[in-house]
C-alpha cells in the first residue's frame, strides 16, 4: 500500500481529534502531508496547548493553507486519500461548493475529483439546513462524512479512550489496519 496520506486540521473545536489522527498515523509509518488552517492553529492553541512545531517530525510534510503550489494540489500527487479533523462548517462548505481557494479546500477537491477517499470529521452542533445540505452534497460526490461523535458501547473511561476509538474508524475507513481499540463483541 502507498504510505501517503493528507491531513488538514481546521479550526472546528476537537483540534484532540486531528492530533490522535496525526499521532496515530506517524506511529504505523505514513508520509503525512500535513495542512492547518490559520484557525485551526488558533484552536489547537487554545485546546492543547501546541503550535505547529509539535508536527515537525521525521516523514511528515507541513505546507500553509496558502501555500498552493504545494505537491498536493495536483491530482498528479499519488496518495490514499484525505482526512480533515476536525472540519469546520466553513471548510466543508467550502469544499461542497468547490471553492478551492486554500490549500485544504484544493487538496479535498482535487481528492474528490481523482476518486481517492476523502473522510471530513466535521464537528458543529446544533446543525443548519445549509450544513445538513453541504455534507449530502459531498456525500453524493464520494466523500465519507463523519460526524466527531464517539461511541460509548466499550465503556470509555477517559477523553483519550473516546478520541482513540474515533480514530480507529477513520483509520478503518481508509483501509488501515489497526487495532487502536477493542472492536464490539456481544459478552
Ligand atoms: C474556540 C473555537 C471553537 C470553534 N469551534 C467550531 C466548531 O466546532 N465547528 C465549526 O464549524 N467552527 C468552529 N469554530 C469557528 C471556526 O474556527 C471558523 O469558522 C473558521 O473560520 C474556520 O476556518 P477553517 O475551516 O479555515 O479552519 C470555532 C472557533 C473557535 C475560536
């Protein structure tokens, strides 16, 4: 399998979210192609406590979301697909619209256009017609929506449980092996 992958962290709360995925992903091997919007840098600022220096790791690649020219914005970039956690409404809204004017807005479309798996951990709530509507639209254009909304059947006991368990998901969803938490088994 091609290591590749693209990661956009946006600046929806549950910035904990786009870490684990980031984390998770560094730890079995991947080439991370990583993107934070300026928002996004705020909020995991604000909820963790980094900066983007936290990222800067062997075989993880950092662009800024204007950074357009980078590799990623080309269809040409071979990789797995892209996961953006946590996604603002405004990103996926952006995205559904096909306003490709950042790098995390091009790289997702130019995901959707080359049939790669694109997967938005989007996290807003309550939720408007106008969000309801943008996450159909991508839906119906390939992408994999997944609200940042843990289960709670293999009784978490901390934050970190719960994010892990989410995290496995994307990481099922992408076709990566793993085994980051207990899957469901009836006693
Ligand atoms: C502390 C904080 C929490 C936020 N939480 C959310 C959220 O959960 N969902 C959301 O869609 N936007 C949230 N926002 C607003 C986004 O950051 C804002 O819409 C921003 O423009 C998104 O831009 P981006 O998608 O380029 O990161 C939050 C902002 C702050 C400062």
């Amino acid at each position: 399998m091609n290591k590749r992958i693209v990661l956009g962290i946006t600046g929806a709360s549950g910035s904990i979210f786009g870490i684990k995925v980031f984390e998770s992903l560094h730890q079995l091997g991947f080439e991370i192609h990583l993107i934070i919007s300026k928002p996004g840098e705020k909020v995991i600022k604000m909820e963790n406590n980094l900066t983007t220096s936290y990222f800067q790791k062997k075989g993880i690649y950092i662009y800024s979301p204007d950074e357009i020219e980078a590799p990623i914005s080309s269809g040409s970039f071979k990789n797995i697909g892209m996961v953006i956690a946590p996604c603002s409404m405004a990103t996926l809204g952006a995205i559904a619209n096909g306003v490709g004017n950042n790098l995390i807005h091009r790289a997702a479309d130019v995901t959707l256009k080359e049939k790669r798996k694109l997967i938005l951990l989007i996290r807003e709530t309550p939720l408007n017609e106008i969000h309801i509507k943008n996450m159909l639209k991508i839906a119906r254009a390939g992408g994999v929506i997944m609200p940042a909304c843990p289960a709670f059947y293999n009784k978490p006991k901390t934050i970190d449980d719960l994010v892990t368990h989410l995290t496995s998901r994307v990481l099922d969803q992408l076709g990566i092996d793993n085994n980051l938490t207990q899957r469901w088994e009836k006693e």
